[in-house]
C-alpha cells in the first residue's frame, strides 16, 4: 500500500468525522531519511509498518467498518491484507499475474472484497496494486488484467476519498520539487495527527 492510498484513507476517515476526529495531514521534507518508514505514534507507544499503521487507522474508527463488522469479516480483511503483501508486492510476474487472476474470479459477483460496502481491504489491495510497476505496465500497454478486476480497480479510484487524496499527494509533491530537476531525491513525509497520534508516510518510489 503506497502513501496515496493512506493519505486517501485518512480523508475517507476525515469525510465522516466531526472536528475533533479529524486527521491533520501536512507533507514534510524527509529527504535526509533513508531509513524512512510508516510510522505512528500514540503517546510514547510507536507503529511501525504500513499495513499496521492501516490497520490502526482503521480500528481507531471501528464505527466506520472499515475492519468488519464482525470476526468472520475482520479475518478476511487481515487475509487480503496479508495476500497484497504476500503475492501483489512481489516482483515475480508470474506471481502477481495468477494474484491478479485470483483477485478478477473472487469479483465475478462481487462489487467489494469483504461483504458489501467498503472496506480496508479494498483501500489496501488499491493501494499495492497502484503502486505495482508490473500492475500499471499491463493497465498501460492493454494487457487483459481481467474484466471484473479492472470494473473494482477502476470504481475504487474513482470514489471521492481516493481522488482527494491522490490530488493532495500530486499536489504535495510538486510544490516540494526543487526547481532544478533531481529525480533521485527523495520526496519526503506525511505526518497525520489524530490527536496525539502521529502517523509518517515514505515518499513514492
């Protein structure tokens, strides 16, 4: 799961909260970080990694169901979870391509991958597929990546949380950009507050 699609998490969460709930986003430069990482920090307790930064974000909004509703649902949204970063995040093309194949037969009837409204599961799975390069050179060269999955890909990008935060991160980039051109430097960081939380994105690849 790439920072767009946790940024876009914290604006879905936002979207449904009142002012005290809100997620203050603000893109810092963390260009001298190599060791940069997901991070959020609850008081003097830290959380590191992005699946479980997601995880907490969603938690934290129980009220959403973004984790389920229920056990069954939970765990199935820790099992897709846990196949985006398994299978998705590989870099073995024969991986991804029967993950792909997997993902369009579990959509054939499916509107959602857990049950029937939105859940982390489909923001976590977007999240890695947007930002798999083998992904998005098969979407650009016209590569059948499966019907029913490009109709959940392409719905999911569309939802308004995920433009705002796709928007918000492009933005957040360009006017970090140095005027002479650099394309190794490293971008930076998302600091999100929730309270005393404060959660740190890496910046894209």
């Amino acid at each position: 799961m790439n920072s767009q699609a946790n940024v876009a998490l914290a604006f879905y969460i936002n979207d449904q909260s009142n002012e005290t709930q809100k997620i203050i986003i603000e893109w810092n430069d963390a260009s001298k970080d190599e060791k940069s990482n997901v991070e959020i920090k609850v008081n003097d307790e830290k959380i590191t990694g992005t699946e479980n930064v997601a995880r907490y974000l969603a938690r934290a909004r129980r009220d959403l169901d973004l984790y389920g509703f229920n056990a069954i649902s939970t765990t199935l949204i820790d099992q897709w979870i846990d196949f985006a970063l398994d299978k998705l995040g590989s870099s073995d093309f024969k991986v991804i391509e029967a993950a792909l194949e997997e993902i369009d037969h579990h959509l054939t009837l499916r509107t959602f991958l857990v049950g029937y409204k939105l859940t982390l599961a489909d923001i976590f799975v977007w999240g890695t597929l947007k930002n798999s390069p083998i992904f998005n050179r098969q979407l650009k060269t016209g590569k059948d990546v499966g019907v029913y999955l490009t109709r959940w890909y392409n719905y999911i990008g569309s939802l308004s949380f995920i433009q705002e935060g796709l928007k918000w991160v492009t933005k957040s980039i360009d006017t970090s950009k140095p005027r002479k051109d650099q394309p190794n430097m490293n971008i930076g960081l998302i600091d999100a507050e929730i309270g005393k939380v404060v959660t740190r994105f890496p910046p894209e690849p």
